[in-house]
C-alpha cells in the first residue's frame, strides 16, 4: 500500500538563521550542511526525520532535543501507530534523489513543503517496517566498516607516497621540476552539449562531469550519456586510458582520479580538466597522487580561490604551468605498482 506522505506525518521547518550556531553549544543544530552544527538552546524534543530543503539536499534521523534551520523541515510521526519513524529514513535516503530531480531555483536549488507531503511511501505493517529497517542497519554497519578500511587503505598510499617522494610543492627530496605542460601530451576542458542536462541519454558516449570526480575514484552515481553527433563535436576533449581528472570549477575543484576503462568511449564538460601524461615521463597513478597530496591540493585550492570571484575557478594556463616533481620514472612505477595492490585489496 502506498500512502502520502503527508497522511502519515507532521512537516514544519526550523526558526532559526544559519548563524544561531554556538560551537560548545549543549544541543545539535541541523542545517542543510551534512555536518550536524551545535546550539545553546533548543525548540523541538522529538523523534523525527529532518530533510535539507536547499543546496545538495541530505537527510538525518534524530531523537531528542535540538533546534533547526529555517529551510531544514522537521518530519514527525503523526500515524497513530502506522509508521516505524526509522523506516522513513531509509525510505528518505533513497528518495532524496527524486526530491534533487525535483528542486527548482537558480544558483541554489531548494524543495517546497509539496515535495514532501505528496511523496508516495510504501507501508507495510509496522512490525514489516521494523524487520527492514533490521536489515537495513546490518548492511548499513557493514558499508561504514568498509568506508573505513577503504579510508585506511587510502591513508596508507598517501603516507607511502611522502615516504618516497617526500612533499611535492617543497619537493623536500630535491627532484627535479617541471612545468605540466612539459610532461603530458594534452591539459583540456570540454562543455555542456547544447540543450544541457535536457539533452542527456540514458545510453551512448559517456559525458564525465564534476559530480563524476572524486579524489582516486570515480562516482557512477547520475553518469550522463550523448549522442554520437553530440560526442563529435567534443572530439577534441574524447577521453583516453589512463587519462587523469582534476575538477577546475566550483566547489568540487581539485578533485582528482584516473579514468576507468569501463565508461570508455567518454567525453568530459568544461568542469573536468583531462591530464594526459607522457607515460615515458610521468606515470598516470604517480600524478593522480600527487595531485590528491594534501600539501599539492592546497595550492590548487588557492589556486582556484585567487580566480573565483564568485566561483572558484583554475585556467588552462595556471594547468600547464604548475610545477611538478619528476622523481626517476622506475621510482613512479613502484609506487604505481604498491597502489595496484592495495586497490586489489579494496576489491577484495
């Protein structure tokens, strides 16, 4: 059975201004960043779920006393025994991405109260709801232990990456430097095919976007797609094996990972820098690394700060002539070859 949302609950949203935080405040305070914020004081005690209604929307559980934003909506159960509080927010998790598709605005997208309380959710009987949300608790502990092997496995190719090449913006181990452009064969961007996000496929060229990039890995999640006759007129930014991706606007700038073979034939939109290196001279794994080094990605950061009046922003030519350290190309291959092996462990 499928029943309105607003049939089964209490929407309201917060009062307060985003800057009512107090960082030693007693009580959490929920905005429409991911971060949960502190306060001093609190409005509502309650079991609830609590949905971002601007920016990149998000979706938390909470019991207890706290206080909120005023475009942070507040859902309580108002069933009369009929909904299982934690099942909403599952279910919340899964359809915040239909309440993305669903947001309007300009710069900053935003949902209205009707986005909610007309979102159809599935209700089996309570006791149904509460074996689900068991299961789904036991998947979800599973997925955070892997977040966090994945996080540590991570953390030991940054630690092994300074061990052999020290830090890449001192180039504290004397390597020889280079300007980009010297060691890669292509630095470009590409654009939106005409008719934007409307013209999208569901199959065809893969078109990487920023949203794609994220630092070594690749996000499928909204992979977009185009035409053949779309594609040719981005022939000139068509994407390569083992080309690497650094985001060169807004608020994802600098994130960096290599292309995976799977999406290949692709293209990349003007928010996505393709880095393809000379691989007798730089190592593909060995810049994406780099790159993504704490001490290089500050100097991209400020980088794209210094340009972006409203936006951040890295230019071709801040690209090409950023220095890079060129440690021998045997010393960048054994380091490519340790990431392989811990990339097998993550498969595995």
């Amino acid at each position: 059975m499928r029943v309105k949302l607003g049939e089964l609950t209490k929407i309201q949203t917060g009062k307060l201004d985003a800057n009512a935080s107090s960082p030693d405040g007693e009580y959490p305070f929920f905005t429409c960043s991911k971060e949960t914020s502190r306060i001093a004081t609190y409005s509502y005690d309650c079991e609830c779920v609590l949905v971002a209604g601007n920016g990149d929307l998000n979706v938390k559980y909470y019991s207890g006393k706290f206080d909120a934003y005023q475009r942070t909506y507040i859902i309580e159960n108002n069933s009369d025994g009929k909904l299982f509080i934690p099942y909403l927010y599952y279910f919340m998790c899964r359809y915040v991405e239909e309440l993305r598709r669903q947001a309007v605005g300009g710069v900053i997208k935003y949902i209205k109260l009707g986005n909610l309380t007309e979102a159809l959710i599935e209700l089996p009987d309570i006791e149904m709801q509460k074996q689900i949300v068991t299961i789904l608790e036991r998947v979800e502990k599973v997925i955070n232990e892997f977040k966090e092997l994945k996080n540590r496995l991570d953390d030991l190719v940054q630690y092994r990456f300074v061990e052999m090449f020290g830090d890449p913006v001192a180039n504290s181990k004397g390597w020889e430097q280079f300007p980009l452009y010297e060691v890669t064969e292509k630095i470009g961007s590409g654009a939106t095919p005409r008719g934007g996000k409307e013209s999208y496929q569901s199959e065809g060229i893969t078109l990487i976007r920023s949203m794609n990039v994220y630092d070594r890995y690749f996000e499928y999640k909204e992979l977009a797609h185009i035409t053949d006759q779309q594609a040719k007129q981005l022939d000139n930014v068509a994407v390569k094996e083992n080309d690497v991706f650094i985001n060169i606007t807004g608020a994802s700038i600098a994130r960096s990972c290599i292309v995976p073979k799977g999406i290949l034939p692709a293209r990349v939109n003007q928010h996505v820098s393709i880095i393809r290196c000379i691989t007798r001279r730089l190592n593909p794994v060995f810049a994406n690394n780099m790159f993504v080094n704490n001490s290089f990605k500050r100097k991209l950061l400020a980088i794209g700060e210094a340009n972006g009046a409203t936006r951040q922003a890295i230019t071709k030519q801040q690209l090409e002539t950023i220095l890079v350290i060129m440690p021998p190309l045997k010393l960048q291959n054994q380091f490519a070859t340790f990431v392989h092996q811990i990339d097998k462990s993550k498969v595995a």
